[in-house]
C-alpha cells in the first residue's frame, strides 16, 4: 500500500481542528464514520493489549490507519449543511 499521499487518522484529525477543538473528539468522529462506512480509510486496529491512549471506536490505530485526502474532503462536503 503507497501511503505517501494519504493522511493518518491522527493527522486528518488535527487537519479539521482549529486550535480550540479537542484533537481526541475529532478522531473519535472520524473513527465512527470509518465503523458507519460514511469515510472509506485503510484500516489498521490495535490488539485490546496493544493500546496506546485514547481508545477509539472499533480499536481503530490513529496513527496507522490511513485517508486519501479526497476521500476527507467528500465525506466533509456531506457533513455541510446545504
């Protein structure tokens, strides 16, 4: 898999954060789209006994889990009111 063009979970996360917002919040709200099938991603999710902080849903890796940046910007544009 080429991860170079993709984003991690983490870094999607602090992409769509302004400096007030919750870093942990937002990746919880990625990773709930991932499990809904509303944002597609490579997955990668930790062993219970692997974690490393904050649990997301699913046991989603915040930091191996990967977005293609179009992908991002599409499931943004849906959340938009119209």
């Amino acid at each position: 898999m080429n991860v170079t063009n993709q984003l991690s979970l983490h870094d999607a996360a602090k992409s769509l954060s302004s400096a007030a917002d919750d870093i942990h919040a937002i990746e919880v709200e990625l990773a709930h789209a991932i499990e809904h099938g509303d944002l597609h991603a490579n997955v990668k999710r930790w062993a219970t006994e692997q974690w490393e902080g904050n649990q997301l849903p699913g046991n989603i890796n915040r930091l191996e889990t990967f977005i293609d940046p179009a992908e991002l910007a599409a499931w943004q544009a849906r959340r938009l009111p119209a």
